[in-house]
C-alpha cells in the first residue's frame, strides 16, 4: 500500500485550494498518510484529511504525545537523542516519516528550511516529492538535484542565506549530486489522472548495471528481513516496532515490494533491529570463492 508523507510550513495555517483537492485525492485512491503534529501546515492538513473523514493516517511525534491530533488517529513516536525541543530533537521524527513513506506532498513557504529538509531527505532515499509552491499557487515536481535547485531558485537572496547558515544548503545540494543514480524518471511522462500528480516513477525501457545491481542488493536485503521476521515469529504490527517503521511498511515489505524502499531505508531498518549488514566489493569478473 503507498503511504504519502504531507507536511509544510509551519507559516502556513491555511491550505490553497488546490492542496486540499490533492489531499481528498490521496484519501479516495486509500493510500496511507503519515503527517507530523506541529502547528500551522501540520495541524491544516491533519483538519483537512478529518474533513474528508480519512482513516489511514498515522500522526508522527517526538516524544510522549502529539502536540496536534485533531481526529485521536494511531501515534507514532519517535526517540530523538537530541535535547527536547531543539530542532533536531523535532526533526527526528520528520527523518523518520521520509524513510516509511513512498512520496511527499509538500506545501512550502518558499524560505521553510524544514519542509526543504523533508524533500531533500526523500530524494537522498530516492523518492519523489510533489512540492505546492505557496507564493506562485502551483506545484512542482522534485525527483533529482536539477530539480531541487529548481525549487530553491524560488527563495529570495535573505532566504537562501539563512538556509545556508541553518542547515548547510549548498552542501547538502552537493551530497544529492554525489549521491544521485543515473536512474532516469519519467518527469516528462505527466499524468493528471492519478491522486498525486507526477508521483509515479518511469521505468527506463532497459535497466542500467548500475540499476541492476541496485535491485539485487534491495532483494537481498529485503529477502533477509523478512527471514528475520519468520525466525523470530513475529506479527507485522510487532515486526513494524522491531525495525522502527509503521505497519504499511512492514506489509509492503513481506509482498517484496522492492521498488518502494531505498538500500538507505533497508539497512536502517536492519541496523534498527539489531542486524549487522556487511557488504564486500570485488570486479565485476572476478567470480565469487
């Protein structure tokens, strides 16, 4: 099942139009929603999913309970080891909610450095981001470092200062291109159709080596969490606490959904369980003792 991770500014108390007619498609197409419980952005779409009486919402918080949970859904707490209410102690929980979900829908204030931080975090776990741009009342697609940079061309000078001094911008635009696949999506390949527009990845009509072993790696990750999970017997609800992610996830997990979780989200998970994962490189022709 996708679970969608909305969140925005916290400036912003008051959804566009068009955010809340996206919102009530993510609710009719039954996709899972994770949301944070701060106020402004957070608590505007926790009131807009209640209007569209949406029943697959997990509200995430640092800490013993939420700050915002306007229709009592199921909590999911994150433990930061940073000192309670700093930013990072916060953003933990944000970190989290981009490695259990599948997409962002981000609605943004143009200077927001958290909700930048929540679409960078999805693209270094190579996910999309459908970004609604508050002052130009429109959307726009995040799925590589072009088009991140794209998106903070929108600051003013002021703005991209003072996130360069919050969070390092221009380093962490840099680590993205480091890190970015050469795997091409289909950002040309638009579609109205679907609940949250351009947030379906195209598959190139031939996968590259680099693709390849990319998806072997992710089966064989995925292949030995879930052996771990039939060792251990454990339910996908007791399974979702061990490895630190939502249910949904565990599910999409046990199907053997790979194109759904990033080698970062999967060793995390493994790591988070007590796994230890060791990886070994050799050339390509030399065969294995």
């Amino acid at each position: 099942m996708t679970t969608v991770f909305i969140a925005g500014s916290i400036s912003i108390s008051r959804l566009d139009e068009k955010v809340a007619d996206r919102i009530n498609k993510i609710v009719s197409s039954d996709f899972n929603v994770v949301v944070g419980d701060a106020d402004g952005a957070d608590t505007s779409i926790q009131e807009c999913l209640q209007r569209h009486r949406a029943g697959k919402v997990t509200v995430y918080c640092t800490g013993d309970s939420p700050r915002n949970n306007v229709a009592e859904w199921p909590v999911h707490r994150v433990v930061s080891k940073a000192k309670a209410g700093t930013r990072a102690y916060f953003t933990a929980k944000d970190l989290e909610m981009a490695r259990d979900s599948d997409y962002g829908l981000m609605v943004w204030d143009c200077k927001s450095t958290g909700t930048l931080s929540n679409v960078i975090e999805l693209l270094r776990e190579k996910k999309k981001s459908v970004v609604f741009v508050n002052k130009n009342k429109d959307f726009v697609t995040i799925s590589d470092k072009d088009g991140l940079e794209r998106l903070v061309a929108f600051m003013s000078d002021h703005a991209r200062a003072k996130a360069e001094e919050k969070i390092g911008l221009a380093a962490k635009i840099a680590r993205i291109a480091h890190e970015q696949f050469s795997l091409k999506i289909g950002a040309n390949s638009e579609s109205s159709a679907g609940p949250v527009k351009d947030m379906e990845l195209s598959a190139p009509a031939e996968a590259s080596p680099a693709l390849n072993e990319s998806a072997n790696l992710r089966a064989a990750l995925m292949t030995a969490l879930k052996e771990h999970i039939s060792r251990a017997h454990l339910s996908q609800s007791q399974a979702a606490k061990v490895f630190g992610v939502t249910q949904p996830r565990i599910s999409d997990l046990t199907r053997g959904k790979a194109d759904l979780f990033g080698l970062d989200a999967l060793v995390n998970m493994a790591a988070t369980a007590g796994l230890r994962v060791e990886m070994h490189v050799r050339d390509a022709g030399v065969a294995a003792g």
